[in-house]
C-alpha cells in the first residue's frame, strides 16, 4: 500500500488517538486506584476505631473535643488584644493635654512665668542640669510635685511628643503658702474652720468637697503633695468655680503642716467611723482644722496621731460608710454653724 497523504493522515490522527486513549485508560486507572487507596484507608480507620476498647475511644474523642475547644480561645486572645489596642488608641486620641507643656524651651518659659503648676515630669539629666536645678528646687519646696522618670515614661504619658526629657501639668488655680492661709484664715473670724485632705487621689471627690467647703464659710483647703489629687481640670470643673473663692495651699508634708496649725492655735479634728465622739455632741469653740480621709483607707495612723479628737457622723440606716465628699459636707455643717 503506497503513502499516500490520505494514509498518512490516518496514521498520524491513529497515534494521536491512541495516545489519547492510553492516557485516559491510565488517568481513569489511577482514578480509580486513589478511590480505592482512600476507601482501604478509611475502612482501615473505622477497623481500627471499631477495634479499640471503650477507653481509648474515649481519648481519641477528648483529643478531638479538645483541639476543636482550643480554636475559639485562640481566637478570643487575638480579639482582646486586637481590642486593647483599639483602646490604647483611643485613650491616645481622647486624652486631654490642654494643661500640659513639654519641650525644654516651653517648659522653661512657663517656670520663669507666673503660672500655677500642678506637676513636674522629668528626666535626671534634665533635674540635675544648670538651667533646671534651681527653679526646679523651688517649685519643690512650694509644694508642687515632681516626678523623676525615665525618657521611655516620659514618651508613654505624652504619648511619643517630642518632650525634650521634660514636661508639666498646669493648675487650674494658684496655691498659697500654709502661713499665709493661716493668717487668711484669721481675718473677720474668731473660730476659722480649715480643711486637709489625707489620701484622697480622685479628683471628682476633690473637686466636690471644694465646692461644699466654699458653700459652708470654710476658709481654706490643705493638699498635700503626695497621695492627694491636685488642682487638675476635672478638679475646677466639677468644684464648679468655687476654686475662684476658697484659697488653696499645697504642702510638702501633711503632718509637719498640721502641727504648725496647732502652734497657731488650730485643733486638729479627724473624721473617722472608729471615732469615740459624735460629731454632734462637739461643743469646742475654736479655730479648727478638718482631716478627711480616703474612702477605703481612712486617715493613716500617723495623722490620727496628730488629731486632738477623732469624730464620727452618726448613722441610722445599715450603710456603715458614707462618700469623703459627702462626710465632709455634713462635718462642715456641724462645725460652721455653731
């Protein structure tokens, strides 16, 4: 039989579908031995489990409970810590730093300025250095509080600012010294009635005792430096402008300032619900100085010891405790209106 191209074509086209064919024999063998591969596997599986004893069927099923358990913690400790820093965030964004300055320059300036500063974050360098040391010193011994810290603390409470190594929080209202408010407290009234606050750090309990202070004819407030809120903004917003009229000194050392009251004449009366005397029954007619306490401390132990008396507010119902601002509201009551 010659070539002929009709042969040829054939002959090529017959290759081709034969090529075609042995590979989709082969596919379909393959196919259906993978079929068959997974079915011994899966038979042998379910033999296998079939021929376990009640215990071990019992772990294999707690291996499996417990992998699909650990899924949704995994995924719980990524949404929380997703969401703390969402919160972190916001913190950033809503935090108020309309009272703050920081910088070496600006900082400076409102030192060398008159204007009433509630606290000082610095670094050592910054304390230690020529241009800070003196005016800081002063601030100090005016009562003003100042942090030592660390750059990387410093960045965490301006949150990355450029602070230079150093910072303030502005007051909302200027404080005075404890001899001036003494001799203050003195004008036009025989038996002036002072205020100190011991450990009291929110600022809405400060803010609100401030407010009543003012409202019953208290002539002044102590604030010591440490372990009591300062004059911050919330303080003046909730004191609801009485800061403008109640003059305010800041000590460094609560006890020292409280007997320096007492050789002025003061008696030093400590509001406590382990008092002997009520509040009620307290006849003295004398210049006096009110120490009110944190809410879940009290006074401390050694400022009950600089107290002459120590007197409770009566109670009738079953609550045992009543909030610092409100007890100071009702002892001020009692002590102005004799």
């Amino acid at each position: 039989m010659k070539n002929t191209p009709k042969n040829n074509y054939y002959k090529k086209n017959s290759k081709q579908f034969d090529k075609k064919s042995k590979s989709n024999f082969y596919s379909k063998n393959i196919n259906s031995s993978e079929k068959n591969n997974k079915f011994v596997l899966n038979s042998s599986k379910n033999e296998r489990f079939n021929n376990l004893n009640e215990s071990e069927k019992k772990k294999d099923k707690k291996i499996f409970s417990s992998s699909k358990r650990r899924m949704p913690q995994i995924n719980s400790n990524i949404k929380a810590s997703n969401k703390a820093h969402d919160n972190y965030q916001e913190l950033s964004n809503k935090k108020n730093f309309d009272d703050w300055v920081w910088g070496k320059h600006s900082v400076y300036e409102a030192l060398t300025t008159d204007r009433a500063i509630n606290r000082i974050w610095c670094t050592s360098e910054i304390f230690s250095s020529e241009k800070f040391y003196i005016l800081l010193k002063n601030f100090k011994s005016k009562g003003v509080l100042i942090d030592e810290v660390s750059w990387n603390r410093l960045s965490q409470l301006t949150f990355g600012a450029s602070h230079q190594g150093i910072a303030l929080q502005l007051a909302s209202s200027k404080t005075i010294s404890l001899e001036k408010l003494i001799d203050l407290s003195k004008i036009n009234s025989t038996n002036p009635v002072i205020l100190a606050l011991d450990g009291i750090t929110d600022p809405h309990n400060v803010g609100a005792i401030i407010r009543s202070a003012e409202a019953f004819n208290c002539k002044g407030i102590i604030i010591p430096q440490r372990r009591t809120a300062g004059l911050t903004g919330t303080v003046a917003k909730v004191a609801a402008g009485a800061l403008e009229y109640l003059p305010v000194s800041r000590v460094v050392n609560l006890n020292r300032a409280l007997e320096q009251l007492k050789k002025n004449g003061f008696l030093v009366v400590g509001l406590s619900g382990d008092g002997q005397l009520s509040i009620s029954r307290f006849q003295e007619k004398t210049p006096i100085v009110v120490v009110v306490g944190a809410e879940d401390k009290g006074i401390s132990l050694l400022t009950q010891k600089k107290c002459d008396y120590l007197l409770r507010i009566p109670l009738k119902g079953k609550t045992t405790s009543l909030n610092a601002s409100v007890a100071a509201a009702i002892s001020l009551f009692y002590l102005t209106s004799k």
